[in-house]
C-alpha cells in the first residue's frame, strides 16, 4: 500500500497523512505492514528543507499482529500547532516475541536511512525537487526509548530534540551495567549545548517513577550539571527545555498528551489536565 496523496490549497502543501509498506530499511524487522506512517503539516510549496519527525513505539498487546495505526493513535505526532514545515515519520519496530518490540534496523545508521528515504518518498509523491533535512526530532514512548539512546550513538545527524516519555528503564542488569547509555546521553547533551543559542535544542524526559526512575533521574542530574556552568539567566532559559520531570497522566498517555505541545514548542509546560 504505497498511498501518500499530497494536495495543494493556494500554493501549499495541504497537511496530510499515509502509510507505506516495504520501507527497504525496516525490511529486517519482523511485523504487520505497512510498516512506515508519514504525516506532513501545511508545507509552503516552495519551501527546500523539512524538520523530521521520528517516532519510536513501545510494546503491544497484540505482539506480531500489531497493526501500526495502533502506535499512530498514541504517538502524539499531531502537527496542528507546529508553524515549521514538518514530516513526521512512525516506523514500525521489529516484533521479538509476547509482545516485545525494538528497532534494530535504525541503529548503525540505519535511522538517516530511514529519514533520507521518508523525505525521497515525499518529495516523489508531491513530485517536486528533493527535500532536505532542516532539523531532526527523535521521539520515543516505553520500550522505544533504550533503542532511541542506542540510535543516537550511531547516527551521524543526531537529533535536535529528543523527548522520551516513560522510556528509560534501563538495563538488564544481568547483561551488565543497568545504566549503561548515560554516557550516549552524556555526550549527545555536551554537544548538544555547544550549538546554543545558534541552534537550539531540547531533551525532554517524562517519566512514571515505578517503571523509568532511576535511569530518568539520573539523566536529570546530566542535565543540572551541564547547566551548572552556565550564566545564571541562561541557564534558566535552558532548563525549560533541557529538563526531566515526572508524568501526570498514565504511561499509555504520555506521548498522546504531551508531545503535541513539545511540537509546538520544545519549552512547552504539559498541561496534564487537558
């Protein structure tokens, strides 16, 4: 099912959505298809680069037969209050066993793959030159967030903004250090606060204590001591989007609630009674 039908209304790219299948990076996973959702906000039509969106789901109930319109209903990738031309990209994981997921398809790499080829596949159907790649946000819900810290260790353009909503559970200790990740994380926020203000940034971690804490609170204090050095007033305005902070609604609807706002604006206060 390759069904992207762009439209224009008084010169722009009207928003809109599809699905496609047999996405060539993600043929290594294991799964229902299609296995590739895209969904695009007004784009003006002469517009030559795009921010991309890429949303990593958790588990499911439904294992191996998960559907992927499943993930896009909680993803919060709604584009309506985004003023940046934007396509946001759902991949479907790679089905293990029960109903475990990870993504192991868009490590190595394989994540610039799969934005190179969500923005080919768009430019084709709107039919006009190539796209290129403006900003990168990488977003991931429950079991999609130790893959997304793996994914950004490899990627040789790390994300602009990374928000994980009730992710990072760590480890298995059995395998080795339970916290092992941090130092990805680490380094990624180092450089990450290098480009400020020139470019700015985000990391935005919820988290339910039970489940994500101690890896979560740990990346919190990452973030105080990056911000530590710097001026008091800039630090100030950096810790509203460099942040960590605990969820106010159930971990199914974390993504579903918040990252809507976290689109329209990185330093947004999720309003957890909506």
């Amino acid at each position: 099912m390759q069904d992207l039908s762009v439209a224009l209304s008084d010169g722009d790219v009207s928003p809109g959505e599809g699905y496609l299948e047999e996405t060539p990076v993600l043929r290594p996973h294991s799964g229902t298809h299609p296995d590739l959702f895209l969904r695009w906000n007004r784009i003006p039509f002469s517009a030559k680069a795009l921010d991309v969106v890429v949303h990593l789901h958790g588990f499911s109930q439904q294992g191996g037969e998960m559907p992927l319109a499943e993930k896009v209903e909680r993803s919060g990738l709604d584009l309506s209050g985004r003023a940046r031309p934007t396509l946001a990209m759902l991949p479907r994981g790679n089905w293990i066993r029960h109903y475990y997921y990870d993504f192991p398809a868009l490590l190595s790499g394989g994540i610039d793959q799969l934005v190179d080829y969500g923005l080919s596949q768009f430019s084709r159907a709107l039919g006009s030159h190539p796209f290129v790649l403006d900003r990168f946000i990488l977003s991931a819900h429950s079991g999609g967030g130790m893959p997304a810290v793996d994914i950004i260790a490899e990627a040789s353009r790390p994300p602009d903004e990374l928000y994980v909503f009730d992710g990072l559970y760590g480890r298995d200790p059995a395998r080795g250090d339970p916290l092992r990740g941090l130092e990805v994380i680490d380094s990624w926020l180092g450089d990450r606060l290098r480009r400020e203000p020139r470019r700015e940034g985000a990391l935005r971690v919820i988290y339910i204590e039970q489940q994500t804490g101690p890896f979560s609170r740990k990346v919190g204090e990452l973030i105080a001591r990056h911000l530590a050095s710097a001026e008091p007033a800039r630090a100030k305005s950096l810790a509203r989007r460099y942040r960590v902070e605990i969820s106010g609604v159930q971990h199914s609807q974390i993504a579903r609630r918040c990252m809507p706002e976290l689109l329209a604006a990185p330093d947004a206060q999720c309003n957890w009674l909506a």
